[in-house]
C-alpha cells in the first residue's frame, strides 16, 4: 500500500523558523507600502528564509543566496543555476493556493515551493513543488501533461453563514481561468509535487535548461542584485517625533532579541534629539544595525552620527563591512570599515542644511545597501 | 493494491496494529469480483446493488474504504501543524464498516437493511458510512468519480467536521486565527465582521511584525491603545463601537466563528478531467494504485542493486543526520546545551521508549515544545529519509549513466519519476514501518528496522 506521496500525508516536512528570519522579514517588509501586501511579503520573506536553511542543511554544496527587489517585489533563492519562489500560505484546507500575480509573472523561476506558515509556532511546513514547465503547462491547459481543469457546476455547497460571496475562477474544462475575480492567482493544491525532497535532486542532478522559463522574460530581465532600495527617508521628521515605518526607536532595539550592541557612550550624548534607527541590511545573511542619530543644529542645520552594529547577539561586525557616506550625485564623501573585532564603525559627525540629500551604503564583499537620506 | 483486490478487501478500524487500521478480505465479496472487469467494475457493481445485490454493495463498500482512510490521512495532513490529533482519531467516525453484514437499500435509496442469515430483512441499527456514500453518489449524471464523492463525503461528515472544529485549530490563538484569514475566508462573512477583520489586520498585523523582533511566541491580546486604533479606524467606516472593550468582544465573536472548519474547507471540487476520454481521472493528490511493483520486471537487476544499496545508505544518512543536528545545536545559542544530550534524547526514545513528554525533564528542557523542536522523531526520520533517497538517486543515477542507459543530464520528468520509485521502494522497506511506530501514541512498539539501525547507532557511539 505504499506510494511515495502517503509518506507526506504522514510526516510532513517541517522547517523551524528562527528568530533572525522573522527579523529580516520584518525589516524587508517595511519597504512594502500597504499593509496588506506587507503582511504577505512579511510571510513570503519568512517563507524564503525558511527554505533557505532547509536547503542550506541538505544539499552537499550549497551555493544559495536570496535574491531581494523590494522596489520590483522580487523576492527569489538563487540556488546554483536554479531560482526559487517561496510562496507562503496560511493554511491550505480548502486545498487551494493562493499566490499573486507579481510573484508568478514578476519574475519566473524554475521552481515554486509552497510553504504554509504557523507564524505563531514558528514553523513552516513544505507542502509541496511546482516546477515552472509544469505550471505553465497547467496555465495552458492545451498541452499534454495538463489536460486537467475544475468543474465549476458540481457539488455546490453552501457556506455555513449561508452566504456564498466568493466564487471561484469560472471554469469549463480545457478552458481554465485561473486568475481570480481580485487579480491573483488561485492554483488546485494537486498541481504541487507532494514531495519536496525532488527538489533537492533537481537542483543536484538537473542542468537548468531541462526546465524552461517563460521566453523573453528571464533573459531581458537585469540580474537583481541584492539590494533594497527604500524610499528616502526625510531625517527632520524625526524630530517632529515621526518615525518611517523600518526604523525603530532606540528602546526597541536595546530590549529586543536582537541583542544589539549599544552603549551608551557610544553615542553622542550631545544630541537632544537623537533618534535611533535600525536598517536591517541582508548582506550575506548577515544582519547589521544601521543607527542615525540627529539633532539640531543652529542656521537651519541637523547635525548626524551614523554607525553600524551587529546585532543578534554578535559581538562583532564583519570584518571588512565598509560604511560610506555619498553625495546626493553618487560621490564618496568619506567611509570607514570594519578591522578583525569592531565591535561598531563610525562615520566623523556631520552637519547639513535642511532638504540636502544622501546616501549611506554599506558593502561586504561585492554586495551593497544604500539607504537614502534628506534632511 | 493491485487490479480487483480493492473489491474485495475492505479498510476497517483495528487495534491490533500501529496504523489503527488493517485491511480485511472479504471471500463472498472476492467471489463475486471475479467476474468483474477491472475497467467496467463500477458500473457494474453499481447497477446490481441498486437492484438489490447485496454483494455487489460489499464490493463497493471494499472499495470506498481505501478513500474514506485517505481522505482522513489527508485532512489531519493539512491540519498537522498541530499535535492535538492524527488521522487515527478520524477513522472511528468514517471507517464504520467491518464489512461482516449483508446490506442492500430499502425503496426510499436510503434506509440500510441488514439480511440475516434466514434472508429476512430488517432495518439496520447504525447506518454504515460506506454504504451512504454509494447510496448517495449518482454514478449517470455525476461529474466526479465515486473515489473524489468518497473523499469529499468524507470531509463533510458532520461528526468529523465537529471534531475538527474543536480540535482543529485548538493550537492556536483567537489573534493568529484572525491573523491568518484571507480574503476567501473574509468574503463568508458579514460586512460588519468584515470591517472589523480588515480594520484589525491593519493594526494587529503592523505590531505583530514590529513585536516578533523583540519576542517570539504566541499572539497576545490586543493592547488598549490598539483596541482604540481599531476603534477610531472602525468608526471612519461608519462602523460605531461605543469602546474598545466592545472591539475586542466583538474580535472573540468572530474568531469563535473562524473556528468552524467550513469556512476553511469552502470551495468547489477539484477533480481532474480529461477531455479526450470526457472521463475524470484520478486527482493525484489521493493515491488510489499501489506502487509497490513501480519497478518494471526488465529493471529487476537495478532492483538488486538498489536492495543491496540501501542498507549502507541507511546506516550512513543516521550518521550524517546526526551529526548534522549536532552541529546545528552547538552553533545555536538557544539550544547549544542540548549538543551533548541529543543521542541520550534518542537512546531514552529509542531504546528506553519513553515519550518526548517524558523526555523533556530527563534532558533539561523547559517544556515540551522545546524538546520538539530538538528531538521531533519524525523531523529525524523526515531527514534521513531524504539523505538516504538522495543518496540511491546519486548512486543509481551514476550506474545507469555507466551503464549508458541514460543521458549525462536526464530530463525533469524521468528524474522525478526515478526518484518517485526510489521513494517508494524506501519507504516500503524502510520508512513506513518506522513512521508508524512513532505515529502509533503511547505503546509504541519501535521494531522497525530504522528503530533497529538509530539503537544501533547510539550503542555505538556511548561504546
């Protein structure tokens, strides 16, 4: 009585979540601007780094890393040659998947793995693959391998609060819209190989080509690097107490998990004002605070400290990590980075008049953040 | 199980082993099957019984149970984020069939007769779930097959559907029930309820991602303040909540109602049409054929090979899935005092057949949560599962590329369906043996040969 998926059906795969995967999600999340769509990238971001350890532990040489477009709303694993879209659900029991047009169509990839989130508990669990080819063939509907589609008329049961408001895409076999009434995507569960250990042997045993991507798309599109690009964030309106959305306040951070480094002296006690703030930045999966503190200054000025910290209870900063501060035009104005154990970089305090813009990058390696300022 | 043989064994509740269910031959329901074509049988089988054949109706009762046992292990596999139950609580609502009495329908199509031995009939006691699925399947103008009827028969069985509703969604709070409500969820309910859900996303969800930095852990309850964001919020809508105390009554009322399975479950059937043969076929999803014979008579001799493969590949995946964890929790800060414990974990698991619940003080940890997520058996087995199919995929992969049987670079689909039949082969000789000892409760019976090589392991390595 054995078929590969009934193992699945008994021990699904779990994946612990770790505290750092919330963080980076939440940080990456903040550059997504409705609250609506944040909670699901929050959730897809979650999902992503899930996957990425699970991979990281199976796979004898892995060569992962997340690839992350908040502008674009990317969000992928380059695995090797391959790429991942981790799609995360809350739950799956009406079996049905539902994911956004901008994480199918933004960028393909050869794999989508779906994972349902128990943000509460911490864990995901890997229900299930689907391979790019195959979800085209099923969004076709023409092709051999997916002469498949819903029945729309039968068994139709009414909800329990007696209202049946949502419909499903309207369905006529070989004739399948599966693109529902508010323009996502809504996928039977039974498209997805129930057994997510096949991508593993995919990934060690398949050349890319053998799964094809959407012509014309993956080409033309420009390799994404990982690189947030957030919205400038406006320095003077801190001191008018209002705080952007991904910056915390100093207190937060200090009581937080993430163990940040920070003591007093540290920062100029000098600045009134001063307000602390963290960027997250996802740098080879490490994750920095970025603190700005501000404070005014006479003739219209604000007066700036920028450091950076480990966090997560790491004593030191990367070696290597470079903070630089740039010119509105891209110029170095001047930068500093990390010997064997810093325990933080600084950048020399500067002044500027109100509305001057800049930018602060940090780069370990050849991966970059650049976070833009006006004051 | 192959061909004819679902006609007549039949799926029923047993004690005796660790599954807690067994399958039953059936010799009246195998005499008449004989005589059956295995392409026509249901629509042979169901045509007699409607005529009063109450043996047609065992073979059809034989044949519902298989999917009656796999919808129930599919349901607790979409709710196995959580503990409180497995597909074993589900089976005494549905599997109600021993397959012992004679039964055919009275006139109405519904009533169940039992004939005894003289013949007579009379009306039955209980009614037998299988004989109400066939009873109430139209086969002539039905669009779906009577498996895809037997599974969703099964999911609205009003027994089983109270017993999800109470245990289903036990593990988690009001808040991250309201958290996880979608747009599908949201559209069954009423547009005050709807407000009040959109207005509470909006704000509960904002803090939530800003609160898991500073603390993991369950939802808690909404703050006063946030109680009169969602208050003000509610009222720009021109829904009027006299305080935030009434917001938050009213945020309990409909996550009671989120509790309710069927808000969940609600959608229309999937069942896989073809249009070529205008049939529905299988979903594949729900495993109906048996693979234990997915390898072909001509590969018998990689057979063999992966026979005398697997032993090794076995003993070196518990080793490197070991280890692996070991590594893994001394580089944790959370969990690095339990590096040192982990094969004790196992050896009082394994040999001592104690319980994680018992475990958990033994070893030091906090709760029973936190030995879980250290020692979960089941994630243990998942993993040298995998190492141990990857590593005869590799293997096999390699001989028959030696052997020039395939390419250097085989194509996604015959990967997939090789490492399928790795998978199955594994799991028949390996794996489904051991997870259902551990999935068995509290008298485990860790006989496996897994449970055999993990003893074997841990004396070796205390030696």
């Amino acid at each position: 009585m054995t078929n590969s998926s009934d193992h699945r059906l008994l021990l699904p795969e779990t994946i612990w979540l770790e505290t750092e995967d919330y963080q980076r999600a939440n940080i990456i999340s903040n550059h997504v601007k409705a609250e609506k769509q944040r909670w699901q990238t929050y959730l897809n971001l979650i999902a992503l780094f899930g996957l990425e350890s699970w991979l990281a532990e199976r796979l004898p040489q892995p060569k992962i890393t997340p690839k992350i477009d908040t502008t674009k709303q990317i969000y992928y694993l380059q695995v090797g040659d391959f790429t991942i879209t981790a799609i995360a659900v809350s739950n799956l029991l009406d079996e049905m998947v539902q994911v956004s047009s901008q994480q199918l169509n933004n960028h393909p990839t050869h794999f989508y793995a779906l994972l349902e989130i128990n943000e509460e508990a911490e864990e995901a669990i890997f229900r299930g693959l689907l391979r790019r080819d195959n979800l085209d063939a099923y969004l076709v509907g023409g092709n051999a391998a997916s002469r498949r589609a819903m029945r729309s008329e039968s068994f139709r049961e009414a909800s329990p609060l007696g209202q049946v408001a949502y419909s499903t895409p309207s369905a006529s076999p070989g004739n399948q819209s599966w693109q529902t009434s508010y323009g996502d995507y809504s996928f039977p569960l039974s498209w997805f190989d129930p057994e997510p250990n096949h991508l593993l042997a995919y990934c060690q045993h398949l050349t890319p080509e053998a799964i094809a991507l959407p012509v014309g798309q993956t080409e033309s599109t420009p390799t994404v690097r990982s690189t947030i690009t957030a919205t400038r964030t406006k320095l003077t309106q801190w001191l008018q107490d209002t705080v952007i959305e991904g910056w915390s306040a100093i207190e937060t951070l200090i009581d937080s998990e993430m163990n940040l480094a920070y003591s007093t002296r540290n920062v100029a006690l000098e600045y009134k004002k001063g307000k602390l703030i963290n960027l997250g930045v996802e740098l080879n999966n490490i994750t920095m605070a970025l603190l700005v503190t501000v404070k005014e200054e006479e003739e219209n000025k604000l007066g700036v400290v920028i450091q950076l910290y480990p966090i997560s209870g790491e004593q030191y900063l990367p070696p290597q990590v470079q903070l630089t501060l740039l010119s509105k035009a891209g110029k170095t104005l001047q930068s500093s980075q990390a010997r064997e154990r810093d325990n933080y970089i600084q950048l020399k305090p500067f002044k500027g008049k109100l509305g001057k813009r800049f930018s602060i990058e940090i780069a370990l390696e050849d991966m970059k953040v650049k976070e833009d300022f006006e004051l | 199980m192959n061909g004819l043989s679902k006609y007549w064994q039949i799926c029923r509740l047993s004690l005796a082993n660790n599954q807690g269910y067994e399958f039953k031959e059936i010799t009246a329901a195998q005499e008449f099957s004989q005589n059956l074509s295995s392409t026509e049988a249901i629509n042979t089988l169901l045509p007699s019984f409607n005529s009063n054949s109450s043996v047609a109706g065992l073979c059809l009762r034989c044949y519902i149970s298989y999917p009656i046992l796999k919808s129930c292990q599919k349901l607790a596999a979409l709710f196995s984020s959580n503990d409180n139950f497995n597909y074993r609580d589900l089976l005494p609502f549905v599997l109600n069939d021993d397959g012992q009495q004679e039964i055919i329908l009275a006139e109405d199509g519904k009533t169940q007769l039992i004939i005894d031995r003289d013949g007579n009939t009379q009306a039955a006691q209980y009614r037998l779930f299988t004989v109400e699925i066939v009873a109430s399947y139209k086969s002539d103008n039905s669009s779906m097959s009577l498996d895809n009827w037997a599974f969703l028969q099964t999911k609205q069985h009003p027994e089983l559907k109270k017993f999800l509703a109470e245990f289903g969604f036990q593990h988690l709070s009001d808040w991250a029930m309201l958290n996880s409500t979608g747009v599908k969820q949201i559209a069954q309910l009423t547009t005050s309820d709807r407000q009040l859900i959109e207005v509470f996303h909006a704000v509960y969800r904002r803090d939530r991602r800003q609160q898991k930095v500073k603390r993991m852990g369950k939802c808690p309850n909404p703050t006063q303040e946030q109680l009169q964001e969602m208050q003000t919020l509610l009222r720009e809508r021109n829904c009027i909540f006299p305080s935030a105390k009434s917001v938050f009554a009213a945020l309990k009322k409909v996550a009671s109602l989120l509790r309710q399975y069927d808000i969940w479950s609600y959608r229309e059937p999937l069942e896989i049409y073809e249009p070529d043969s205008g049939n529905y076929a299988f979903r594949n999803d729900l495993p109906t054929e048996n693979s234990n014979n997915a390898l072909a008579s001509e590969e018998q001799e990689l057979l063999n090979f992966i026979q005398d493969s697997l032993n090794k590949a076995l003993v070196t995946a518990i080793k490197q899935t070991i280890s692996t964890r070991i590594a893994k929790l001394n580089k944790s800060t959370k969990y690095r005092p339990f590096a040192a414990k982990f094969v004790t974990g196992l050896e009082l698991y394994y040999c001592q057949k104690k319980s994680l619940g018992e475990i958990a003080p033994l070893l030091g940890f906090s709760n029973w949560s936190q030995a879980r997520r250290v020692l979960n058996p089941g994630d243990i087995l998942n993993t040298v599962r995998t190492q141990t199919v990857q590593r005869l995929l590799t293997i096999i992969l390699q001989k028959t590329q030696n052997l020039g049987l395939t390419d250097t670079s085989p194509s996604a689909n015959d990967l997939q369906s090789l490492s399928i039949q790795i998978e199955a082969f594994a799991d028949e000789a390996v794996f489904q043996a051991a997870t259902a000892e551990i999935k068995s409760g509290k008298h485990r019976d860790l006989q496996s040969l897994y449970a055999q090589k993990i003893r074997l392991y841990c004396q070796q390595s205390s030696s």
